[in-house]
C-alpha cells in the first residue's frame, strides 16, 4: 500500500471535520454540504488548504453525502457525478503533492434492518460513487461514519471493485459504555468482519470523544492486524445561544494522542467539531 512509508515513520496524521467547518464558511442548515463542491467550490477548497496547511498528511474530500440514496434526499441525484468529481479535484488541487486524497463515503440514510433499502440497491449506489471518486483521481476510498455493519460491508464490497485501497469504519456511540455500534456490535465483531470483508484498514470515527476511543482502539487491535484508523468528535456537542459547540479544547484533544497511539492506532484524525487547529495541536503532539 502506497501508506506503509507513511506509517513507517509513525502515526499518520489525517484531517478533521468537514461538516462543521463548512457551517463555519457558511454552509446553511439543511443544505446538502456535497452540492457546495459544484456551487461554492471555493469554500470547499479552503476548507482542504487549512487542513494541508495545519500539517495533514491525508485529507478527505467532501463526499461524504454524494451516494445516490443520500443525494436523491436532497433532489441532487442528477448531480452526482459532478458532485463527486468535484469534491475529489478539489482536495487534489489543494493538496498538491503535500498530502494524499482519500474519497469519503458515507452511509446512504436509509436502514437495511428496519427494510427501508435492499441490499442490491445499497450496493449499487456505492458501486457507482466509488467508480466516479476513482476516476477522479482518489488515492483511497474512506467509508465512514457506518452505523450498520451490514452497510458497511456492502459499501466495501463495492469500493473493492475499484482497485483501490479501502478504509472502513463504524460509529461506537451506544451501550452503557459507548463501545456498540447503534446495532448492539462491538469493537472486536467490527474489527473482525470489516476485515473478513476485505478492508485493509479499519477503524472507527464520530460518536464520541476522544478519550473513549483508546479503550475501543485497544480492542479492536486485539483481534486485529490490520492498520488501525481512529477520527474522534471533540467532545459533545452543546447548544449555546442557539448554537452548536463542542466541549473539548484542541489541546485537550491532543493530550489523548499518545494514549490512542499506545492502543494501537496508526491514523489519527478529527470528526465533528474538530478544526485545522485541533490537528496542528495532534501535530505537535504525536511528532514530539
């Protein structure tokens, strides 16, 4: 893989959250934060620049609702390879060679337990968004944020058909511990059948802090040889003059770096309400 020279030199430092910086470069509620690649692509590509700039060695593309499924919500479904496109050139542009593009997928939004969406379609629509985000130009195919094991294999089967390497990852936001997946699955079952799927990274991202993901790293490591990827929220989340914000300070969210590197994660990152400022601080932490 074209990553082992990164991790060869220790962890590897990935981005933070999109969804909240592009509220913060002005992305209204209820818009859908995919269309902004085509009719606000300068906004997106900041959002990538600080990502660079703070010193992320692997960033995202702003993708992560451009499924078919999810864009069809929205009424954007014929959008969709534009979308997409764009979402990749745009982070490409930005990176330019100082750090590596790797395409998010996210979940389709619609629950295979409860019936609401067929396996075949779920896999279709994965199918032909990761087809599009590799002939953009993605180094690699991020499938994040999966609340659903059983999504997220789908979504692996279909990323698989590309050629590129894969990273899968579950949201742990439930149970008395916060270490089950919203379906009741734990690390261990998460780590074993993302990889018996055929992803060649695995991991987890959202749901939590930080410092209740060394645990579950820790976890799934046991069961586990493949490289670990860990993208925690800062903090919780709380309503302040209308508001959302997050309780954890950049710093605060570093500190929990060695712990997280202790337990065996190799990429390390930010999710909802983590900022450029939160991975210069993981930066400086992990390089010291």
């Amino acid at each position: 893989m074209w990553w082992n020279q990164l991790l060869a030199s220790g962890p590897v430092i990935t981005d933070g959250a999109w969804g909240t910086q592009l509220q913060a470069e002005g992305l209204p509620g209820g818009t859908c934060p995919d269309q902004w690649n085509v009719t606000h692509p300068d906004r997106v590509a900041h959002v990538a620049a600080q990502y660079v700039a703070a010193g992320s060695q692997i960033v995202l593309t702003n993708t992560f609702r451009a499924n078919r499924v999810a864009l069809a919500t929205y009424q954007l479904a014929d959008q969709l390879a534009a979308i997409n496109r764009a979402g990749v050139e745009l982070s490409r542009r930005e990176a330019a060679g100082r750090a590596h593009v790797c395409a998010s997928l996210g979940p389709t939004g619609k629950m295979l337990l409860a019936g609401e969406i067929a396996p075949p379609e779920v896999l279709a629509a994965f199918t032909e968004q990761a087809a599009i985000l590799a002939d953009a130009g993605a180094e690699a195919l991020v499938i994040e944020t999966m609340a659903e094991l059983e999504e997220a294999e789908l979504a692996i089967a279909a990323a698989r058909t590309t050629g590129l390497p894969v990273v899968a990852c579950v949201v742990f936001d439930s149970g008395a511990a916060h270490d089950r997946t919203m379906m009741g699955v734990t690390p261990e079952e998460a780590a074993r059948r993302l990889a018996a799927a055929g992803a060649d990274v695995v991991g987890a991202n959202c749901g939590q802090g930080i410092a209740g993901y060394v645990d579950i790293c820790r976890r799934m490591r046991a069961v586990t040889d493949r490289p670990l990827w860990i993208k925690a929220n800062a903090g919780s989340p709380h309503v302040v003059d209308g508001q959302i914000q997050y309780e954890a300070t950049a710093a605060g969210f570093a500190a929990h770096a060695p712990a997280l590197v202790a337990a065996g994660a190799q990429f390390i990152g930010g999710c909802c309400g983590t900022t450029p400022e939160f991975i210069r601080a993981l930066c400086q932490e992990i390089r010291r």
